[in-house]
C-alpha cells in the first residue's frame, strides 16, 4: 500500500523520510538528523538555509521532484533569495512540503560540513613543469624595420633562450604592445611547454602556480602548487554537485540517458563546482586566479566525460566504449574555466571502459610498474578500481561495489561528517558495542549513561548515523562477536538484548537512543550486512580475478587508495573479506593516491609521457562480461569468503559455526516479542 505522505529526500546525506503534508523543509531536515544552518529562527533574515529543488523523474529514488510540489515562495522569501543572487533556490525555512522532492543541500547551507579525507600527501617530485617564466628584453621598433612586435619577441626568446617555433595565443597577442610600452620592452614571458606563449608580463614577474583536481564521484579536491618550486600551496575539497543525479556512476550514466539535458546538466554542475574549488584554494593561498596557468585533471571515465560535456551512455553497456582514450590538453577558457585566459588542462589518459585516468594516477604515484613485488592497489569508492602486478606485467578492472562504502543503501548510513560513526568495537561475549563518532574524542563507553548529567561529561557530538568505515568495522566485529554468521545472517539462537526483531527481521542496536542526536537508536540491520557483504564481494572478486589472469595466489604487498581507503582499517578489511590475504603490515594505506599523481603530472610534464606508456602496457580484464567474475563473486559474498584460506588471519578468526537448530514456534515466539521499539534507551 502506497504511503500518502510525501517522500523527502536531501543530498548529498541521502538522508529520507515520508513526512506529514505541511512540514518545512528545515523541519523535515532536522527530523532526519540533516542540519542545516539557520541562524534567524525562520524569520527571513538570514538567508543561511539556502536549498535547491532538483526538478524530474528520478527512477533510482522512486520519486518525481518538482518545485510545485512546495508552497510557493513568499514575496518575502523571492525578496532575500534575489538580494543574494539565489532566485533559483528556496530557503528551507519558507518551503512547506506538499509533495515528493529531492532536496540538494549546498555545502555553504550544512551546519556540519562533511569531512573530507582528500588530503595530500607528502611525496618527492622532480620539478619539471609545462609552464614556465622566462624574463627577455625585446629590441625596440624602429623606422623601415619591418619586423612585428611578436617577431622582435620570438628573436628575443631565440637569442637570450634558444627557444624558436614558437606561437602566441591570442589573448596574450593582444596583450604584447601595451605590456612592451609599460615595461620599458622588458617582459616576463609565461611559456606552455616551451612551444606556446600563453602571458605577457611588463618587467618583471615571479608568480606561475598550477592545479591538480581530482574529480571524484563524491568528493571533488584540488591541490594548488607553485610551479617554479613545487611547492603545494593550499588543499581544498568539496561535494561532488552531480551526487543528486545518482550517487554511483550507472546511476549518472542512467540520468544522461533519460533526460534530453542530463549531460549539459551534470556538465555545468561540475564546471561551477571546479570554478568555486578554484576561487576557494586561490584565496587560502592568497593567490590571484589569473596567474594559474595549468591544470591537470584525473577521474573515473564517466566523471572525465561529463567534465568534458561528453556523453557517457555508451559507458553503460559492452563494449564500453571511451570517447578518447588518450591524454588530452585544452584551453581553460573552452570548458568555462576561470583561470587564467590562456591556461591549459591537461587530462590524464584512461585504461579502458572504466578504469580512467584517476587509476593512471595512482600509478604515477605508486608507480609498480618500477618494482619487482606483486602489488595489489585498490582504490575504493563507489566504483572500486584495482591493480595488480609489478615491472613485468600489469593487470587491471573495476568492480561495482556501490555506494554502500559511503555510507547509502545503509539504513542509518550517512557520510563523513560530524556524527558519523566512524569506529566500532563489540564485546564478543557480552555483545555490548563502543563506537568513536566524527567530532567526539572520547569513545561510547566513557559517555555518561545519565543524559542529565552535568553538561561537562556530555559528550562533544552524539551519534547522528553511521558512516563508511563505521559499517565496515560493525559488520566485521558482529562476524567476531558470533551475532552474524559466515553467510551474514544473524545468528538465530542468539539471547542478548542488543540483537532486536521486527517480525523476522533482526538488527543489532549499535547505538541506544540515549547516544544519538535524534534520539532513536541506531541499528545495523540485516539488509545492511547484505548490502555491505555485496559490496565487498565485488571488489575481493575483481582482486581474485586478476591474481587467476597473472597466476598469482598470493600478493605481497596491499595498497588502499582513496579518501575512503584510507580510513580504512587494514584488519577488518581482511576479516570482513575485502582484500586478500596478506601479512597486515604489508597493507598500508596512501590517502589520495590519484590527486598526488594530478600533482606529479602537474609539476613534471615527463610523466605524461609515462602515464601514456602505462596505460599502452597495462591488460585490462573486463569483469562485466568475464564469468568467472561471477563465480568469484558467489563465493565472495561469505565473510570472510567461501573458498579462500586466511592464514593471517588464524588467530583472530572464529571456529566455525555449529548447525542452527531448527526454527520451532518457541524461538518465532521470541523473536516476535523482540520488538526494535521496545530497545530504544
């Protein structure tokens, strides 16, 4: 039976919920534990709880979302939102509910922003950037020499640099007779690859800075870095605009499908989204945008097409096919970029179908192609991209775990933001849990139990949902604690009062009422173990396909990739079956492997011309349409997995189960009385 009440849904949380007909927006939000900055109490001064109504069909979040399916704006509202160049937006506090929407949450309107672990890392790079400032001195004009001003300059940069072929770019063209007036004919000259002049400065200047982004599917970070020395100046991340066209890559691949302007869309979401990255990092640097002159570019394929305005449809079924494979350079200007006018961008080549130039990265940074160990990297996100091999040879595929890894299609999962549970311990014999949540030092077991205590012991931030690695570690020690089995169903015979029941539905009560920000307990339930054990299957399966193609049976060596893997704990990931074997302090994470190799091609233009010969060696295996992917799948989806032997693992893993006894109308009695209402403190 269809429900009457309104479906809501914010993004980029993917936090939902039916509410009563009437309800504001800022209430639905906080009902949902979504908070949203609001300082003047819903009186139309403060402007702070800006949203966006997402307009369309959306089959992946069974609803259509319109505009009118909200009370219509006060002249009030229209008033404030236009004052700040907003017309497009509503302000949650003014819009009432009065049918299904999805509601995107601009990052500016989140009172707790989301944490993103997109930083870098330090590494050691030989600078040998495509840009670069040369200082000339330019003869003057003089009567009966015909020589133009730029054919002065080219003699010039020919005799003082031994630079020759060189073109001008237009902008800068315009740019030579008035900077040779006001310099005196003394120029700095801004080159691009010593082929092309690309700014003119008079006298002269010092200052040509470059940036390195990493476009992912959630999370969008840019690194920008002084060109002369390499130095990196400022880090600054931010949500991925396209999340609420689909927060996994077919999902955006389907959208671009079935709307006529899908593509232009989620290209002009990210276009904006790179300009305000970029006017953010330069003003932390306090750097004029107008004096970066190079960018270079990585992603998955589907996020590198819609940067480009491609669209990425034929992505979505074999063969799979990539608009270009190759390593591209573009004007700035030509994509809408704001940086300098003549500034380039350079994309790093992709692999095949779906593992782009974001892999390619991470390989220019962990470069195994230079190393005698097999290497198994995995960089996990919502489409995990693996690697395995060393100088000899070099395997790859991409798994679809999902965004179960990020929190979604998990019953109280959200990212990593302040409240995510982001550690959890279980006591295997008492069952009772300790979590760690973003925003609060202290673990759960040192909270008070009295929420009236004195406001000194309270903790910092309650539990407001679970987050990545949060699930990944609940699920794992539910395994080690016996309240789920091998195949991930809840251990029938279990008695505590941790583990409650909704008919036939089991889930495990991590967090009590009196822990969370909403006051209703937090739970892992069996649909979330199952989506959890999916997603894992998809990448240990992807991994053991490529160790079958290179007859390996063993890796040496386990590197994590990515914002999310690298929070990951290397001994849940093995006990949940999310990686391979291996001796745990082989495995190791190396945070944003793909935004450092951005960096390496940034500052040092001979490893394009590597990446282009990795990705010219590299076999891909397409796990799509390989059925032994299949195979490896079933067999993955156990924890930690059906077939495979752990040997690390020995003295951590528990003794097998013995038979359930069979379900008599006792225990169906039990589990009925186990109602999740009746363990909310």
């Amino acid at each position: 039976m269809t429900s009457s009440k309104p479906l809501v849904i914010f993004m980029p949380s993917g936090r939902r919920a039916r509410v009563e007909p009437g309800v504001s927006l800022l209430e639905a939000a906080r009902g949902m534990g979504v908070e949203i900055e609001s300082i003047c109490a819903g009186r139309l001064t403060c402007g702070k709880c800006k949203v966006r109504i997402e307009e369309g069909v959306f089959p992946k979040h069974g609803l259509t979302s319109s505009n009118d399916h909200l009370t219509p704006a006060s002249q009030a509202e229209r008033e404030l939102l236009a004052k700040m160049g907003d017309a497009d937006c509503r302000l949650a506090c003014s819009a009432y509910v009065q049918g299904d929407v999805l509601v995107f949450v601009p990052e500016e309107s989140r009172a707790h922003k989301q944490i993103i672990r997109k930083s870098a890392t330090e590494r050691v790079i030989e600078v040998k950037p495509a840009v670069r400032e040369v200082y000339v001195e330019v003869d003057k004009a003089r009567l009966g020499e015909h020589r133009g001003d730029w054919g002065r300059l080219q003699d010039a940069l020919a005799e003082e640099w031994g630079l020759t072929d060189l073109r001008i770019d237009l902008p800068a063209l315009r740019k030579l007779q008035p900077a040779l007036r006001q310099g005196d004919h003394k120029l700095t000259v801004v080159l691009w690859q010593d082929r092309e002049v690309i700014d003119l400065h008079p006298g002269y200047h010092e200052g040509a800075y470059g940036l390195a982004v990493d476009v992912g599917s959630t999370t969008v970070a840019a690194y920008l870095c002084d060109l002369r020395t390499g130095e990196l100046l400022a880090t600054e991340s931010m949500m991925n605009p396209q999340v609420v066209y689909g927060e996994d890559l077919m999902s955006r691949i389907s959208y671009a499908m079935m709307h006529a302007d899908g593509v232009e869309k989620m290209h002009k979401a990210i276009i904006e989204a790179m300009n305000k990255l970029t006017a953010r990092v330069a003003k932390t640097a306090g750097v004029a945008r107008r004096n970066i002159y190079e960018a270079v570019i990585v992603g998955n394929t589907t996020m590198m097409h819609l940067f480009l305005g491609l669209d990425p449809r034929e992505l979505g079924g074999a063969p799979f096919a990539l608009a270009n494979r190759d390593g591209m350079d573009i004007k700035a200007r030509d994509l809408g970029l704001r940086f300098h006018a003549g500034a380039n961008v350079h994309i790093l080549p992709a692999e095949a179908g779906h593992v782009g130039a974001d892999n390619v990265g991470v390989l220019l940074a962990e470069t195994p192609h230079l190393h005698d160990e097999i290497s198994l990297i995995v960089d996990v996100g919502t489409n995990a991209e693996i690697v395995l091999g060393n100088r000899e040879r070099l395997f790859s595929a991409s798994s679809p775990t999902g965004p179960a890894f990020e929190g979604a299609q998990i019953t109280h999962g959200m990212r990593a933001a302040a409240g995510a549970i982001e550690r959890v311990r279980i006591d295997p014999v008492t069952k009772t849990p300790r979590f760690k949540v973003i925003g609060e030092e202290r673990w759960s077991d040192e909270w008070p139990d009295d929420p009236d205590e004195g406001a000194e012991f309270q903790p910092k931030q309650l539990a407001a949902g679970i987050c990545g690695s949060g699930v990944i570690e609940a699920v794992a020690e539910m395994f080690l604690a016996g309240i789920i089995r091998p195949d991930g169903r809840f251990e029938p015979d279990l008695k505590s009062e941790r583990v409650v029941w909704d008919g036939v539905r089991p889930a495990y009560v991590l967090a009590t009422a009196n822990q969370t920000a909403t006051r209703e307990p937090i739970l892992v339930t069996q649909e979330d173990v199952r989506n959890i054990q999916l997603a894992k299957a998809a990448l240990y399966a992807g991994a053991k396909l490529l160790m079958n193609r290179a007859g390996v049976n063993e890796v040496e060596r386990i590197v994590l990739a990515g914002a999310f893997g690298s929070y990951i704990d290397p001994k849940h990931a093995m006990i949940l079956g999310l990686i391979p074997d291996c001796e745990l302090d082989r495995v190791y994470a190396v945070g944003n492997a793909a935004g450092d190799g951005a960096r390496i091609a940034l500052l040092n233009r001979d490893k394009r011309i590597e990446a282009q010969r990795i990705v010219e060696r590299i076999r891909y295996i397409e796990t799509a349409v390989d059925p032994e992917f299949q195979e490896e799948f079933v067999a993955a989806i156990h924890i930690p997995h059906a077939s495979d032997s752990f040997p690390h693992l020995a003295h951590i893993l528990p003794d097998p189960p013995k038979p359930s006894r069979s379900r008599n109308g006792k225990n169906r009695k039990r589990r009925k009385n186990r109602q999740i209402a009746n363990h909310g403190g």
